[in-house]
C-alpha cells in the first residue's frame, strides 16, 4: 500500500523545538555579524534590525511562538514613501532567509525615519 500522509499538526512542545532549532540554524556559518529582520513591502526593503548574533529569537511560553530578539529596537529606514510593510524575511548569519510570512499590524514607514520596533513575534506553524 503506498500513502501521501497530508501536512501534520504539529504539538506545542515540537514547536517550541523548532524555535530552538531555527536559533541555531539562525546563528550558524559567519558570513554576516547578527541575523537580521528585514521589514518590506513586496520585494523593497522598508528597513533592517540586527538580531541578537547568538539567539535571534526568544522562546515562548511552550506555544510555538518566539519573540523577535532586536540588538536595538531602533534603525533607520532605507526605503519608503508612507508605505507599510505587508511582508517580513528573516536572514540567518549565513546571509540566506530562513524565514519569511506577512506582516500584520504596523505603522507607514519612510526613507529616512527612525523606526521603533516593539514586541514583534512569529508563530511556527502548527
């Protein structure tokens, strides 16, 4: 008998792995300091923080989310004209994206601005 098993749910606890796991992968091969969160709208990058270089991400409470760990919760935008970001891409040390999804919530953001990121999170898929 051959079967195609469909896409499982996943359990908190594997979720909670899967953050611990994509820290490492994240932190890993040195091309670039820190891993970096790059906020965009379509493929224009809006602006970039640096993330913690040894544990980008911060687990949560055993329910697959992670909190965004930001070396500064401030950087200055390289793009945008009042735009907001509608998707996200985050870089490991190895200068390759390792994950990527929308954006939800935010504010119009400006070449040139000084932004402020506050509490931002990404939820592994269940």
């Amino acid at each position: 008998m051959a079967l195609t098993l469909g896409a499982p749910t996943i359990s908190t606890l594997l979720r909670e792995d899967t953050v611990i796991a994509t820290n490492t992968r994240l932190a890993a091969n040195t091309t670039i300091a820190n891993p970096i969160l790059r906020l965009r709208i379509s493929t224009t990058t809006l602006v970039v923080f640096p993330l913690n270089a040894s544990t980008p991400l911060t687990v949560g409470a055993s329910d697959g989310q992670a909190t965004v760990n930001p070396t500064s919760t401030t950087a200055v935008a390289s793009g945008g004209a009042a735009q907001v970001a509608d998707n996200y891409q985050i870089l490991g040390r190895d200068n390759a994206v390792h994950l990527s999804g929308a954006v939800t919530g935010g504010d119009a953001i400006t070449a040139g601005q000084t932004i402020t990121l506050n509490t931002t999170t990404v939820n592994m898929p269940a």
